[in-house]
C-alpha cells in the first residue's frame, strides 16, 4: 500500500491434525481512483482499505501528503505532493 506501507506476510496454516503448511496473509489492495481538489484531476493508486480509511481520516489526497514528510512517502505519492505544493 502507498499511503500505510503494508505487505504481504507469511504465516502457517494449521490443521485440526496441527500439521504445518506455509502460507501469505496479503494485504487487502484495491485499485482505486482519489480525486485531488487542488489539481481539480484523479489519481489511480493501489491503496489498501485501511489506507481508503487513513486518507478520509487526514481529510483526503492533498491534506495526507502535505502532512507527511516527502522522505515517508511513495515515489509516487511524492510526485503529488510536488504537484499539490506547486
């Protein structure tokens, strides 16, 4: 995810037998489009459902990446944040 940074995790699956069986545990991505009112134009971004819900918390796109600091941020959502502080 750009905006939280999760990946994918890797774990057992165990059964009622407790055999051990290696498995992912991968983050819940979704390709989503985040609508920036500064540049008036949308972004595509793989963002994860906590990350939807990070964004609408600081109060979207352009408010999320001028609170952080440039070296926290994807490359791409740096990007933005040049364009945004432009």
């Amino acid at each position: 995810c750009m905006v939280t940074g999760k990946q994918g995790r890797s774990g057992n699956n165990r059964s009622h037998a407790e055999n051990k069986t290696r498995r992912r545990f991968e983050p819940n991505l979704q390709e989503t489009s985040i609508y920036s009112e500064v540049l008036k134009r949308s972004f595509r971004l793989r963002l994860t459902a906590s990350g939807l819900r990070t964004l609408d918390h600081n109060g979207g796109l352009d408010a999320f990446v001028m609170s952080r600091a440039p070296s926290k941020l994807s490359d791409e959502l740096r990007a933005v944040r040049t364009q945004v502080s432009a």
